[in-house]
C-alpha cells in the first residue's frame, strides 16, 4: 500500500490536469497545484479556491475567497459600526467544513476522502470539477460580477461574507433593484440593526430614502456625491 504522502501527490497532480482540462475554455481561470485562481476584469475583483488536505479527516476540503475591491470601497465609505465577520479584506470566505448540508463532500465535515487507486481519482476529479463548475465557481463569480443572484446566497449563507447586509444594499444599489426589504431585514444578517435601517430609511433625507427604494437606486455617481 502507497505511503500518504505518495498517494497525495499522484492525487493532486491528477486533479490539477484534470481541471486544467475543464476550465481551459474559461479565459480569466488560472488552474495550478491545489487552486484555482479567478479574476473578473470590470470590477477588478478576484477569487480563489483551494483544496487542502486535513491529517484528521484523511480527505481535502475546499476553501474559497473573494475579493471584490468595489463593494468594500462602498463598505468602508459608509463605515458601518461594527466589525467584519473575517479578519481579513476579502468579502468572502468560506470552507467545505462550514456548509450545512454535504454538498462538497457527501460525509460530514466537508472532506473528501483521499483516493487510493486509479477508478477513486477519476470519481474524485469528476466529483470535485462538478460541485467547482456548478456551485462554488458560480457563488464567486456573482459576487466578483455584482449579480442580483448573488444576494440569494448572501441570505442563504451569510456568515460566508464579510458584511451580508451591506452586501446586499450595494447590490441593489448596483443593479437598480427592488427587492422585499421586509425578508432581507427579518434575516438574521443585519451587523447593527439601528445602522443598516437607516441605510435603508423611508426618509427622503436619508442616503437610502423611500424614493430610492421603491424607484430603483440612483446612478453610482449621483448617490455617491450624497454620502
């Protein structure tokens, strides 16, 4: 029997060409050794994920990140009172061993066991570039591309991000949204409820006023020039 560390390397240089294979047509993914990188030129936001194998689990979890540049411009500009949920400047982390469900993995904890012979890395990798194409891939570009799509992840997810409820105000901003303010508020995302109400406040006065909320949100421009 293979020693794990021989076993590891076979697995991820198998899983690197495999990926490479089935992200070759994506222009802004780069695959190396255990990551996929992301970029997203328009708004100059980038992500990143990862797998990392756990001794303890004897499998790899996957990790994840964005960076998105110009959400955390407009967070930092209305300086919200309260701290990020990651001690970092990304807007989103988030690993496998933090879902609810076994959507990575199909055993508890998130890890995919390290396979031992030829037929287990083919399953792996067809595994792995599946759950990357169709769940974790789509959940970074949304975010890096400001997509209305994304905020249904935020309240579905929010301790992935850095400021769910800000999140999701800038989103609406971008997009020219009118969304249910009463389910985003009965969410359990909000960072400091008398803050992020008043970012949304029926008062015309106010940054976000009732004008903007149920007439869509004002150029970038316009409602910069009022921050």
């Amino acid at each position: 029997m293979p020693e794990i560390k021989d076993l590891r390397i076979d697995f991820e240089k198998n899983l690197q060409e495999f990926l490479k294979e089935q992200f070759s047509s994506y222009p802004n993914i780069k695959v190396i050794r255990n990551e996929i990188s992301i970029k997203e030129n328009k708004y100059r936001a980038t992500g990143s994920i990862q797998f990392r194998y756990l001794n303890n689990a004897k499998g790899y979890i996957l990790g994840m990140n964005v960076d998105a540049p110009e959400l955390m411009a407009f967070i930092n500009e209305v300086n919200p009172p309260y701290e990020s949920n990651w001690p970092s400047h990304f807007a989103l982390v988030m690993t496998t061993s933090m879902e609810k469900y076994n959507i990575f993995s199909n055993k508890m904890g998130g890890a995919i066991d390290l396979p031992r012979n030829d037929e287990e890395i083919g399953k792996a990798c067809a595994r792995i570039a599946d759950k990357v194409k169709n769940i974790y891939l789509v959940r970074a570009l949304n975010l890096m591309n400001i997509e209305e799509a994304a905020i249904q992840d935020v309240l579905d997810n929010p301790n992935y991000y850095a400021y769910p409820f800000l999140t999701i105000v800038y989103i609406m901003r971008k997009r020219k949204l009118e969304l249910d303010l009463n389910k985003i508020l009965s969410k359990k995302i909000m960072g400091n409820k008398s803050f992020d109400r008043g970012l949304i406040s029926q008062d015309e006065n106010e940054v976000y006023g009732r004008d903007v909320l149920h007439s869509g949100f004002r150029s970038e421009d316009s409602m910069r020039d009022r921050l």
